[in-house]
C-alpha cells in the first residue's frame, strides 16, 4: 500500500493517514510491526520524522520533517498554538448549542494532573434515522462536527465529546458501545468516525501560510451517504 501524500517540497511532506495505522511504533502495540513512518520512509527513500500525533484509529493529514533542523520549528507551532487543525466527526445526538467552545480541564494520562483543555465546535449536519438503538425512542439522531482543537491533550476530541455525552461513532474507548454496535451490524461500519480534515501553518523556511486538506476515506463518506448527507457540499 502506498500512502497519499497530500503536500511534499524540500522541507516537509504531509499525508492522509488510513484510519487503523499507527504513526510509529509504540509499546501499546508492541507486535505491530506496520508504521505510517516507516512506510513514508520506505515510499520516499528518505528520512523523516513526524511533527505531530495522530490516534491509530483517527484519519487524516499528518505532517512529517525531511529536515531534523526545522523539527524544533515546527513542533514550536504547535506548543504555541499558532497552527490550526481542523477535524470532522459524526457523533451521536445533535447539541442544542449549534457552535461553541468545550472549556474541559482533562487528566494528563501520565501525570496524572489536570490540564486545561479547550475544543470549538461547530454542527454542519443533522440527520434522524427511523431505527431505535437504545430501546427507549423510535428514532435516533445523529451530527456531524467540525471541530478545532485549542490544545493538544490525548485523545482530546473524543473525550471532550464523551463529556457532552455526543460520542463519536466507532470509538470503542470513550465512545457508546451500543452505537458502535448498531452502525457495525446495520451500515457494516467499524472505524472511528474522526478525520483530521485540515492542518494550516506557517512554512518555518519559506514563512509562507501552508493549507493541507485531507479528502474523507471512504468509509467516512459511506456513513455520510447512509445518513442522508451525500449532497452536503464540505468546505475547503
């Protein structure tokens, strides 16, 4: 499989992330043996280091360095907040509040310690389809979001969406297993229903603002036909 890369000059590269693969290896999954890095080094035949994290099961643009010099640079970006991501999820229920901020402090997973963490969202779509999944309404609805993280806490989305009680489908660690369960045996679908959509930065060599736009997997765009949503227009 060859990964598509979405932005490559001397200096960078980006792809889109195929939901389910890690970045680099890691100890949690210790007999995994294939990697978005190593497979990008293998594809390009250089070296490259990744600026930015994305969950295994978590889609999209994830951005890398061919230079280690310009590594501090970018991860600079990010400590500072000055780089914008831009996610898409479809979640369960649809929040009365059509566009706000999550203000959600969340405990540091190593430390322990509780950080601020904030997250925008904003309702793009609503659908109610004549099923009942939870055995106590006829119907079920359902929204997609985007959303534009402020920090960059672990697992930040899902968690702060789990606070809401709008979790997103296919997230089997903080999601609703009854939801997962339903849309895998109704619409076959398993994957987590997040996608790093946009990721928006200022080049550390050129100073040029530089926009990635990852396209939806497929899986994602069939959850959005199966809702009705096929002729909703994303934007740019």
């Amino acid at each position: 499989m060859c990964l598509d890369i979405l932005f490559e000059d001397e200096y960078l590269i980006a792809i889109n992330k195929p939901s389910g693969l890690l970045v680099h290896r890691t100890a949690i999954a210790a007999d995994e043996t294939v990697f978005a890095l190593q497979m990008l080094r293998d594809q390009i035949g250089q070296h490259v280091s990744p600026v930015h994290r994305l969950d295994r099961p978590t889609s999209g643009v994830l951005l890398f360095s061919k230079k280690e010099e310009i590594l501090p640079l970018l991860k600079e970006q990010f400590a500072d907040r000055s780089i914008q991501k831009t996610y898409l999820a479809i979640v369960r229920g649809i929040p009365e509040v059509k566009s706000a901020m999550i203000d959600h402090p969340l405990k540091s997973e190593r430390s322990g310690r509780m950080q601020e963490s904030q997250t925008s969202y904003q309702v793009i779509a609503e659908a109610e389809i004549p099923f009942d999944t939870t055995g106590r309404y006829p119907t079920s609805r359902y929204s997609l979001l985007e959303l534009k993280p402020e920090t960059g806490r672990t697992h930040q989305i899902r968690r702060h969406l789990a606070h809401l009680r709008h979790y997103i489908l296919g997230d089997k660690k903080h999601g609703d297993n009854k939801q997962n369960q339903f849309f895998e045996k109704q619409f076959g679908m398993e994957n987590l229903l997040l996608h790093a959509r946009k990721l928006e930065f200022k080049h550390p060599v050129t100073f040029e603002t530089i926009s990635v736009l990852a396209q939806l997997p497929s899986h994602f765009q069939k959850t959005i036909t199966d809702l009705g949503w096929s002729e909703l227009h994303l934007k740019e």
